[in-house]
C-alpha cells in the first residue's frame, strides 16, 4: 500500500490540528530550558501552511512538501523556522515528482529531511535537540524496509522509536540551541524540539497507518 | 497577565504602526515582509548596516535604525528571531552599492536566519558580510553549548559600525570595527523578577520574591546561579568581577562602561549600579572613557540590570562620539 497525494495532504492538516493542541504543551516545554515560544511559533507556522494547501493540492508531493517547508521558514522564526522549513523542503527534493510514496520513497525522504535538519542545525545524536526523535525514527523505518514489513508496522515502528528518542532526551545535558547555555541544568527536561518531531512522525503514523 | 496591549497577536505590528507615526522624519516602517528602515534608504556609495531579532528587547533593534546607526532593523515576533525573507528585503533596501553588514546576536535561530537571508543575498549580487556578536559571559563552558550570548555589545556595535559606515568605510572595514567589538566587549546581566511574553500569558520562569538570578539572559533564560537577593553593590560585584577577569582588561585600559536596564528597573537604581561598578573599574586600573546609562537592550519588564565593558582605543572613541539620529539614541547632529 502506498502513500497518496492526498494522504500527504491529510497529514500536514492533521499536523497542524495536532501543533495547534500541543501548543501550550510545547511552549511550557520550551518554558523549562528555552524561551517559551516553540508552541506559538509552530502554531502560527502550520496555520500559514493550511492558507497555501489549496494552492498545491492537485501538484505533486514533491512541491506539497516544498511550500509547507518555504512556509515554515518565513513564517516560524527561531530555529524552529529554518529548522523545519528545511526538513520538508529535503523531504519535498526527495519526492520530487511523485504522486505516490512506497514505503522505500517516504523512508528516503524523512532521511533526506532528517540529515537537512542536521546539516542546518549542526547537531548530533544525544545533544537534546529534534535530531534526538528523528535518527531513530528513520533507523527504525529503514530497518522495518529491510525485513519488507507493511507500511502501517513500519510507520507504527517508526514513531514508536521516535518517541523513544524523545523521551531519551530527558536526562541530557543539552548542548546545541538555547537549552545549552542551562549547562547541567537542562537535564531532567525533555527536549520541545524532540516533542514536536515525534508529534509530527506520530501524526503521520496515525494518518497513514489507517489506510 | 497585564499588559497594555490589545491583543497577543497584535503586539508587534501595532508597536510597528506606532513607530512609523511616531518617527515619520527617522524612519520608515515596510509591512511583510516587516522591516524599520533608515527613511533616506538606500544611501549611495554607503555601506548598509542591519540588525534585528525577536521583538521585546526595544528600543533595540528598531529605535537604533538612523543617521549614525543601522540602515534597517528586522523586528521578529516577541522573543523570536525574525525570518531570512525580512532580512533579505532589509538587505536589499539598505544596499547602496558597497554592501551589507549583518550585526547578528549569537542565538541559534537567528544565525541560521541570518546564513539563509545572506546566501539569497548573495545569489542576488549584493555583498554580504556577517559578524556575530557573544559577549555574554554568564555563559562559561562554551565548547559545550551553542556559544556565549549576544547581549550588551550588540548595542554599542551597532552604534559604532554605523558611524563607521557614515563615514564612507568599505564593508571589511565596518565589519572590522564589528569585530573589534566583538573581540573587546564583554557582559554580564541578572534579573530580580521574570517577565511575561505577552502570547504566552504567564512569566517565563519563576523567582520567588526574595530570589534572584545572576547571570539572566534577555529572553529570560536561566543564568549561572539563583540566589537570595543582596544589595546593589554585592550584586554589581558579582557581575564585574567575571566580566574583567574575562578577557582580561588591563590596569590602564580605556574602556566604555554601559550600564543597561532590563525594562523594569528604573533610573535611580541604575545610577546606583553605574556608581559601584565605576568604583570597581577604576580599582582595577581601569579609566571609563565614555558610558551609556539606560534601557537599551530589554527584555520586556523584566526588573534586573547588565553591565557591559567595551575596551576603547582612538578610533573606538571617534566612533563614539561621531553625530548619531535615531528614536533610540541621538547626539551630536
């Protein structure tokens, strides 16, 4: 079973329903170690996005991605902004074209978005940041590729790990982003960035699975 | 929260309205992209100087923005960095042919917001130059974080490289003088209350009442220590000593002392502080040459105070003291 035009479109709506409950959940998270504005400023991001959708709902995935990413840049600010604005815009190079992902193509495009977000923001594994929930979510999605399971188990797995990865972040000392001036002070908080990430790969989990 | 507001979500663009009426002879204020420019932009043959971040630390950047100072300042919503196609706009409406600087404080989001606006400029044909200021030294283990903060330099390098730039300086050497700020200020703040950012509706962190945090940063991130409150002159103690022992200024040193409310500390009590931080300087052989006693760099209404020691040499002070015309900021002309 493959992943549709419109279950892009799904998703990204479905983002952006889940960003607007989240937040006040991920604004006092970034309260803790940061500055307490990732929840408006992804709110206000993903409302942008929903105006563009019907621009770009008869066009290939590729550009679906490609605005919801252009969007995010001029409309989130913070690290946030470029951050996620070039996680889409690699997702979208990658599916550049299609009208429909296998799960080999969505596993190439959320790591081509995944190492955007790491090239842009010049984190690793283990530094407290998005990067946290997204390496083991495209690890896992690769490894469910291999053993060719269907695609809801290797979306299920994918934002299972991610999850894992978000919630792996709590004990970290954070040592990229605003969190790391806390030094030893940021440990015991989970990273807002790892929670919108996994929020995100959840959504999609729950989106697409139940095709 | 209370806040003479209309709404959350209004809170920049009417600040903006309110500078444009305000400052119609200064400035000119370009709606979205958002971005205060110099009214007389672009200015032939002249280096552009711009700056800009999150809002809620005015008057800097936009009440900096004039003859003297930056070309053009890009406003983000409260506490956030502003967005690459404001600064590409900005760059773009600032350039008179010799260039930009880009004065960018040191925050993850606002340098990658900065790098992406300065390759669109760059694709564009306009030379770019970037410099960013981190003079906080709240900020120790910098291996291990995202590197010391901007914060009080900020304003004098913003002030000194537009006046570099009025004076018909290439775009290396108004990005020099950057860098000599950059390599000569240091700063250190602390806060005695929080502060509220007006779409978040409650303060960003909590300090109980007889508590206060050494080492703050303007968007209230938490410093080095949280302590019971002592008096002024204890606490300004606490903040030179790192900041002269940081570089380290030497007896003899000329220096710029800039003694900066956060929003909710009045005068009176910054005059307290700029009285025992001089005593401390001059007892470290240190001679203030020029200062700046104010709120300039804020963080809302937050109550608390940085100080900031910028070492001087005789092109500094010419710099200085060169006219400057801003809402923010204006001698000389």
């Amino acid at each position: 079973m493959a992943i549709t035009r419109d279950n892009v479109i799904s998703w990204i709506k479905a983002c952006a329903q889940v960003v607007a409950e989240n937040r006040d959940y991920l604004t006092s998270l970034d309260a803790a170690i940061g500055d307490a504005d990732h929840g408006a400023n992804m709110y206000r991001g993903f409302q942008t996005v929903l105006t563009k959708l019907p621009d770009v709902a008869d066009k290939d995935i590729g550009t679906i991605f490609k605005t919801v990413g252009m969007t995010l840049i001029s409309t989130v600010g913070g690290a946030g902004g470029p951050l996620y604005g070039t996680f889409f815009i690699q997702a979208g190079m990658s599916s550049a074209g299609k009208l429909e992902m296998e799960v080999t193509d969505w596993s190439a495009a959320l790591e081509a978005a995944t190492n955007g977000v790491i090239m842009r923001g010049k984190a690793a594994l283990g530094d407290k940041t998005m990067v946290d929930a997204l390496i083991p979510a495209v690890q896992a999605l690769k490894e469910a590729v291999e053993l060719k399971l269907s695609l809801s188990e290797a979306l299920s797995r994918s934002s299972k790990a991610a999850e894992d990865g978000m919630k792996a972040t709590i004990p970290l000392v954070a040592r990229k982003g605003r969190a790391s001036y806390l030094g030893e002070r940021s440990a015991g908080h989970q990273d807002p960035g790892a929670t919108s990430s996994f929020l995100l790969l959840d959504t999609a989990n729950k989106t697409w699975a139940v095709n | 929260m209370k806040k003479l507001i209309n709404k959350p979500e209004d809170v920049v663009i009417e600040e903006l309205e309110g500078v444009a009426i305000a400052h119609p002879d200064l400035v000119k204020v370009h709606y979205n992209p958002n971005f205060v420019v110099r009214a007389d932009a672009p200015i032939n043959g002249k280096v552009g100087v711009i700056s800009g971040g999150g809002s809620g630390h005015e008057p800097m950047h936009g009440g900096f923005v004039g003859y003297g100072m930056l070309d053009a300042a890009c406003p983000g919503a409260v506490f956030t960095s502003p967005t690459p196609d404001q600064m590409l706009e900005a760059t773009k409406a600032v350039n008179g042919g010799k260039g930009v600087l880009h004065i960018v404080k040191n925050y993850t989001g606002d340098i990658m917001n900065f790098e992406m606006a300065a390759d669109l400029a760059k694709a564009e044909g306009i030379e770019v130059e970037a410099v960013v200021t981190d003079d906080d030294v709240a900020v120790q283990d910098s291996l291990y974080t995202a590197g010391r903060r901007g914060v009080g330099s900020t304003v004098l390098a913003e002030k000194v490289c537009g006046a570099a730039a009025e004076m018909g300086r290439s775009l290396k050497d108004v990005a020099d003088v950057c860098r000599k700020v950059k390599g000569w200020g240091r700063s250190m703040g602390m806060a005695l209350t929080s502060c509220t950012v007006p779409h978040v509706g409650k303060p960003t962190f909590d300090l109980p009442e007889d508590e206060m945090e050494i080492g703050i940063g303007i968007h209230g991130e938490p410093g080095r220590t949280r302590m019971k409150v002592k008096s002024a002159d204890q606490i300004v103690e606490m903040l030179m000593e790192p900041i002269i022992k940081d570089i380290p200024y030497k007896s003899g040193d000329e220096v710029l002392m800039f003694v900066n409310g956060m929003g909710g500390t009045p005068l009176v009590e910054l005059y307290i502080v700029y009285r025992k931080a001089h005593e401390i300087a001059t007892k470290h052989g240190l001679k203030v040459v020029r200062n700046l006693i104010g709120p300039y760099i804020t963080s809302l209404e937050m109550a608390g105070t940085s100080i900031t020691l910028l070492k001087m040499d005789e092109d500094l002070k010419k710099l200085w003291d060169f006219p400057v015309l801003t809402p923010g900021l204006r001698w000389g002309k």
